[in-house]
C-alpha cells in the first residue's frame, strides 16, 4: 500500500502544480500583490483538493488488491414445487 500511496502523492503533485501556476499567471497580469497571493492561494487549495483525491484513489486501489477475491457460489433457490 505504501508504493500505491507514494505514487498517488506524486501523481497527485504533478497536477496541482500546473493548477496552481495557472491560477497565479493569471492573477501576474493584474500586478496587484494581494490578487496574486489570494489566486495562488486558492489554486494550491483547489490543487491540493485535486491531488488528495488522486491519492486516495491510489490507496484505495492499494486496498482492492489485497483483498481477497470473493468466489461466486450458486443461488439455492427454495421454490415451491
């Protein structure tokens, strides 16, 4: 689970840089140094919401693997003759 979980984090890192670089770009037009950082800010969060997901999908696909598979078994179906 480890590995799956240390791959989600990177995965995860990978796409909350480009949001929030996108965020901050576009608040650098303005050159108003409060609508930068708020931009910044609100792009890591939303970037890190992102990746957060993206990592517990990694651990949770870490937890489907080990679990074992359940064998399916026929229905007994108690009808009236």
């Amino acid at each position: 689970m480890n590995w799956h979980l240390f791959r989600g984090i990177i995965v995860g890192a990978l796409f909350a840089l480009p949001i929030t670089w996108i965020a901050a770009a576009d608040a650098l037009a303005a050159e108003s140094f409060p609508e930068i950082l708020a931009c910044t800010v609100f792009g890591l969060a939303a970037g890190l919401c992102i990746g957060a997901l993206i990592a517990a999908n990694f651990s949770r696909l870490a937890l489907d693997e080990n679990e074992p598979a359940v064998a399916q078994r026929p229905l007994k179906v108690n009808a009236p003759a």
